[in-house]
C-alpha cells in the first residue's frame, strides 16, 4: 500500500487541519495496520469499499471491502485502544486529520450522529458527489489536498470555543500528568461536569480521556524516538507509580509492552505511527 501525507498549505487551515493522508492499493490481497489512540479525529473517504466499523466498546476493528456505493465517508477517533484495519481489497482512500475540537469549526452536528454516519463528508459538500468524483479523478496527492483546503475554507463557519483554547493553554504549559481535572475547571472558572460538558461537545470526549491520551501520545514519542532510554527514566519522566502500571498502560493502548512496539512500530513522514503488516 502506498501512503502520502500532505500538511496544509493555508496558514489559517494549519490552525485546524493536521495534515491530508492518501491511502491507495492495487491488489485484493489481504493488509493489516493497527494505528494507537490519539487526541486528533480523522475524516475519511473511500471510493467503492464497504466499511465494516461496529464502533462499539471493546472491539475496534474496521474491516474493508469491496463495495456497491459510490462514495462513502466515516469519521475516528476517542480510541482507548489499538485501531486495527484490515484490508482484502483495492482502495483509494483520502483522510482529514484534524486537530482537538476543530471539527466545530465546520459543523455543529453532535458528535454521536458523526461517529454513527457513514456519510460524514456530506457536511461540506451538502451531497454533492460531484466534488468527489473531481477529487478522486486528480491522482496527484498535492492537487488533492489543494481542492480540500478550497473546500474547507469555504465551509469555516464558526470560531472554536473560547474556553476550551483557554483549556488547551492551560494543558500545554504541563505534562498531563501533573493536572487534575478539578484544577483544570477551577482555573476556567467552571464546575467539573461543565467541563465535561464542554469537552463532550467541543472535542467529542471528555477530559479525563482526553489528558489519558495525551499522556500516552507523549510517552509513545519517548518509546520510538529515545530508544536508549531505560523502562525505569520512561517510567520516571512519565509519572507512572512504577514499571508494572507503565507496562500495563502502553499495553492497554497498543497491544505491545514497549520494547515489542518500539521493534514493530514504524512513523511515516514523522506523523503517522503505525504497525503495518
């Protein structure tokens, strides 16, 4: 399978889009990959596939087909566990990665209808397929991603809520270990279930989950990127209680202790982390 990552060219769409992912393959042989939970969402679009995603607790596979509908469109994301894909078909997929809460940007439909669609896309093009049979004839990546970011910009509707940039400032100035939620909400000027409140509709999940993610995202770095770094500094710098829950929580989120994913993990064009098989 080939992949191609192409970061947005707009400097106002680099504030909410992480970057464009175009998937493609040839052959109807069976593919498997297993990306990990992040705070980003990601919208994407298939061309003839059937998308088999339950989205249901404790089961996060997607498996992929051959398919009879043109076009069709799903959105990811909120995983606590390791997304696995697989693939026995050919497939020419385009993907939206957005930032935390950019979504509402674009659209204010409540996330639970998003994530039960299998027509997300038709919120910037109000079912026009015509965008997507022009999209999808362009096979030049870069000329794919230009004709989104012209899309895009013509549906930014709305400003993304005060508060919860206010909450991302708080958030990166330190390590999601060290804030609690109750700090958090006191420091916004809100109870704890108004912040919860605005996490769900802001971002689709709330902010334990979110913090949860964040740390893990930041471990992960530290596994893949600093491979002569001990489980014991890991364990340190990571704020864990000891090894033994370090262990346990990486292998909640990706299936491996951390020695296995940092042998099995690989990063594409340094964004995307993934185990491709």
């Amino acid at each position: 399978m080939n992949t191609v990552i192409v970061k947005p060219q707009n400097e106002i769409l680099r504030n909410h889009i992480e970057y464009f992912l175009f998937l493609k393959k040839s052959d109807n042989n069976l593919l498997n990959y297993a990306t990990f939970p992040n705070s980003n969402i990601c919208l994407a679009i298939y061309k003839e596939n059937h998308i088999h995603y339950p989205n249901v607790p404790n089961y996060n596979d997607c498996v992929i087909t051959k398919g009879s509908s043109l076009f069709s469109s799903r959105l990811y994301g909120f995983h606590k566990r390791p997304f696995q894909v697989h693939m026995n078909c050919s497939i020419d997929q385009i993907c939206i990665v957005f930032y935390p809460a950019a979504l509402r940007a674009f659209t204010h439909e409540s996330y639970a209808d998003l994530m039960k669609s299998d027509q997300v896309f038709d919120i910037f093009t109000a079912k026009d397929d015509y965008f997507l049979e022009s999209l999808f004839e362009e096979n030049d990546p870069t000329q794919r991603a230009e004709k989104l970011e012209q899309l895009l910009l013509k549906n930014l509707k709305f400003e993304v809520s005060a508060k919860i940039k206010t909450a991302f400032q708080l958030i990166s100035k330190q390590t999601p270990a060290d804030l609690a939620i109750e700090s958090l909400a006191k420091k916004l000027g809100m109870s704890t279930p108004t912040l919860f409140r605005l996490f769900k509709d802001q971002l689709g999940q709330n902010p334990k989950s979110y913090l949860k993610t964040l740390r893990f995202r930041q471990v992960l770095h530290e596994i893949l990127h600093k491979k002569n770094n001990t489980l014991t500094s890991m364990t340190f710098a990571s704020q864990f209680y000891d090894q033994a829950h370090f262990i346990h929580e990486i292998k909640s989120f990706t299936g491996y202790a951390p020695k296995q994913l940092s042998a099995k993990a690989s990063i594409q064009q340094d964004a995307l982390v993934w185990i491709y098989e």
